[in-house]
C-alpha cells in the first residue's frame, strides 16, 4: 500500500526542513487536528463509482413503489428505471474501470478560490432550477438553467448560451411533455 500524504496548516514549513513539496509531506510529520489527506484519482474514480451505483440501485428499488392509477402513454415508473439503470451501469462502470487502471496515481488537486466559487454557483443554480421548475414550467427553466451554466462557463459565448438554451428547452418541452406524455410542469407558456 503506498502512502497517504497530509497537509495541514503550516506544512511549508515542514516541507521547507524536509526539502519537499508542500503538498508532499509524509503523514508521520504531520500532526495536527487541521489534517486533510490527500486522495488519488484512482481512489476518488472508485469511491465516486461505488456511490453512483448505490444511487442507482436505491432509485430503482423507490421506482418500484411508485403506484400507477391512471393509464399512461408511457408509466411514471419508466424514466426513474431507465436513469436508476443508467446510474448504476455507469457507477459500476466507472468503479471497474479505475480498479483496473495501471498507471502511476495521481493526487487530486484541492480547487482553489475560482474552483470552488464555480462550484458554489453550480449547486446554487441546480437548487433554482429545480425550485423554479413547477413555476415556470420544464421548458423555461431549462432555458435558463442551460443558458446561465453556459454563460457562467465562458462569459464570451453568450449567443452560444442563448441559443443551446432555447434549443435545449424546446426539446425538453417536446421530449418529455410531448413526445413521451410525462406529467412535467409546462409553464404559464406552454398551456394550453
């Protein structure tokens, strides 16, 4: 088993001493209560398959319990199956595959200040999406939702944003509510 590296609060110092990087030093010279370790990538990969496919398989066994009173063009429990599936086939995917990589590890990068905000401001508008959606209905928040992330990405595509948003947004309209009758909030425009 290779070894973990620690950095904590003042490990240049140590590094410094030990002639090492500071993200480098051994975890026996690092003592301290505000200890992070240091994951590799093969390990992060692994750990990130085995929850998706726990996700996966949690969804499937709660679309099972969805109870179908009316007749359907397609039953409500038929997307929840297909993304449980889709979850758990590529959880267990994604695990194998880095079980499997032979190659040198790689630690993982904390994201600095912009890493984190972008981050940050992805949760949030995931969270609006998903509170605007029953408001504005699928199509429009999808727009939003598309054309803000893409925005947000890469502020100089802003035609490029608009544009996938509202192509993205109709095709969910059409997708979801038309072609296949689920039971999706239209919104105030799509009524009708």
């Amino acid at each position: 088993m290779k070894p973990l590296f620690a950095v904590k609060h003042g490990s240049k110092a140590i590094a410094r001493q030990m002639r090492c990087s500071p993200l480098r030093v051994p975890r026996s010279e690092s003592v301290g209560s505000r200890e992070v370790h240091v994951k590799t990538l093969r390990s992060a990969d692994m750990a990130a398959g085995i929850i998706l496919a726990a996700i996966g398989i949690l969804t499937l066994w709660a679309s099972t319990t969805i109870v179908t009173t009316m007749e359907h063009r397609l039953s409500p429990r038929a997307l929840p199956y297909a993304v449980g599936f889709l979850l758990a086939a590529c959880g267990v995917g994604m695990a194998l595959k880095a079980r499997r990589f032979r190659g040198p590890d790689t630690p993982i990068e904390w994201p600095d200040g912009i890493g984190t905000r972008t981050i940050l401001v992805a949760l949030v508008s995931i969270g609006l999406y998903n509170g605007l959606m029953n408001l504005l209905g699928l199509p429009i928040a999808t727009f939003l939702y598309i054309a803000f992330s893409i925005w947000f990405l890469d502020r100089a595509k802003w035609l490029v944003a608009l544009v996938t948003g509202l192509v993205c947004g109709l095709a969910s309209h059409y997708v979801f509510i038309g072609l296949l009758g689920l039971s999706f909030p239209e919104g105030i425009f799509f009524q009708g």
